[in-house]
C-alpha cells in the first residue's frame, strides 16, 4: 500500500448536528468502508451503491436504513451507546457515514473512504433546498442541548445565505460553510489523499453521466466481484429517480423534512446557480475557492462531464 500521510491529532468537531469524538469509541475492523462528503454531494446515492454491491449475494437483504449504514457523527441520529451497539452486532461488511474533514476523523491504512465530491455551487442550491425544507421538529433536534450556538431558522433569503454560507464558517478554524459546516475545506482535506490505494474519490457529476462506470470503479475499489450484469441491474436501481422512488416507499424521514424522502433527494440536478447567483456572488465563489483549493482540487470539483 502506499505510505500513509501522518497527521496530528484530530480536530474536534461538536455543533448543532456534528460530534466527532463518537469515533473515538468505535473499534475498526479491516474491511471497514467510510463514505465521506461534506454534504448534499451525493452521500446518500453513494451508500446506496454500495449496500447493493455488499448485499449482492444475499437472499431476500434487509432493507437500506441507517442502521446498516450508520452516520456516526450525528450528535441525535442515536446515543453514542446505541451506535457501538448496533455496529458491533453487524454481522455483514460494515459501511459508514461521515461528514467529517480529514481534519476530524483518525485515518486508518486498513480502512477504505469513499470521499465523494460536487461543484460548491451545486451544493449550494441543494443546500438551501435541504435548509428551507426542515421541519420544526428538525429544529428543536437541532437545538436541543446542542453544543455551542443554536441552528438558525430559514430566513428565506438566498443572496444573504450565499454570502454566509461562502464566507463564514461555523467553527474558528472554518471560513465557509455556514450555518453547517465546512464544504471547500472538506475536500481540501481529503485532497492530498487522492493517490493512495485506500482512498477513492467519486464525483457527483460521474454518477449522473455514467452510472455503470462508478459501479464498477466502486466495486473494485472495496474488492466486491460483480459481473457486468450485475453492474448494470445496480446501477439501474441506483438511478436518482428509482433511488428516490425506494426512499420514499421504505424510509419515513417527514420528521426532518416537510415533504420526507421527496424533499431530501429533491431534484439531483446542476447547475440551478446560474439562474440565482450574481456576478459578485461569483466573485466571492472565486476568492474563496482560491484561498482554500489547490488548482488541481478546484479543477476536478468543477469538472463538467
């Protein structure tokens, strides 16, 4: 394998939805998967791939929840002792969800991350569209006994979010990403990963062109052989829509979102910032992206396939 970056310790992460230290607990196993992004950049689909590429040869399988692919991160999503429960009860290949930057999480040479990637204002519009979506339930998770300031409501104002969300951060050491977290600086993190063996990085824009490919690239990548049959079934089940479709008949989430599963995946298009953002808007974009992203980083985020 190639050599492995050294890091100091992890950051930690704590807010109104993010706790990193529920890591700290988890024993790994070696064939750990962890599918990491910042946010709204095709987590979720990326998941849902590879439940179906580690379920492949099972009779009848369980049906995708969060239970078998757990968000460790999420402050509410369950106790801490619930987490390591259930994840040391699995059974099948363990797979799992993270928001952190590279910064917030202990890298394992024996863990494979799936570190998956979309253009920042791609994100945005599918941000605002997650923001604007909560319900007051959501909210009052949320803020219930969250560490440091509380998650503001939907103002309704998109310019005001844009210049928020590209130039504030929620933590010090953050200069974007507000009121979430980091999304430039996640991948920025993750960049200088790009080469080794155990590390992946997928594209937003290469699941939507080409399906297939990025089943068959993920399937190498965690070592699962698949024939070109069963590619072609997995990605049909994983195209956005059917996606949905599945999400909406199997998962109830309308305690987060006010339209549930249909609000989540939304419409899974790009390029809606063209109608919305302004010149200076893009300006900041560029200032931003400059500071944070090496070229070669910003030039893959933005790719158009």
């Amino acid at each position: 394998m190639t050599s492995i970056i050294t890091t100091a310790s992890p950051r930690v992460y704590q807010n109104h939805l993010l706790d990193s230290t529920r890591w700290q607990n988890i024993i790994p196993r070696d064939d750990d998967i962890v599918i990491t992004t910042s946010y709204k950049s095709g987590t979720t689909w990326t998941q849902f791939i590879v439940y179906q590429l580690l379920f492949l040869t099972v009779p009848n399988p369980p049906l995708y929840s969060g239970k078998i692919s757990s968000w460790v991160d999420c402050r509410f999503c369950s106790t801490t002792d619930e987490l390591l429960e259930n994840l040391e009860q699995q059974s099948h290949r363990r797979f799992l969800k993270s928001h952190l930057p590279k910064d917030g999480i202990q890298f394992s040479e024996n863990t494979r991350y799936i570190v998956v990637g979309r253009d920042a204002r791609d994100v945005f519009m599918s941000m605002i569209n997650h923001w604007s979506s909560f319900t007051d339930e959501a909210y009052q998770m949320l803020n219930t006994e969250q560490p440091g300031n509380p998650f503001p409501q939907w103002h309704g104002d998109i310019q005001r979010a844009w210049q928020d969300w590209i130039t504030r951060g929620w933590f010090d050491w953050e200069s974007e990403g507000y009121p979430f977290w980091s999304n430039l600086h996640h991948t920025a993190t993750w960049w200088p990963y790009y080469h080794l063996d155990n590390v992946l990085f997928v594209h937003y824009n290469e699941l939507k062109s080409n399906l297939l490919a990025q089943v068959l690239k993920i399937a190498e990548f965690i070592q699962v052989d698949i024939s070109l049959q069963q590619a072609k079934k997995i990605a049909e089940q994983s195209h956005f829509n059917k996606m949905k479709a599945y999400f909406m008949a199997n998962i109830d989430s309308s305690e987060f979102w006010k339209k549930g599963a249909e609000s989540f995946f939304h419409k899974g298009t790009n390029g809606r910032w063209a109608n919305v953002l302004t010149a200076k808007d893009l300006e900041l974009y560029q200032q931003t992206k400059s500071r944070l992203l090496p070229s070669d980083c910003a030039e893959w985020l933005e790719q158009k396939i």
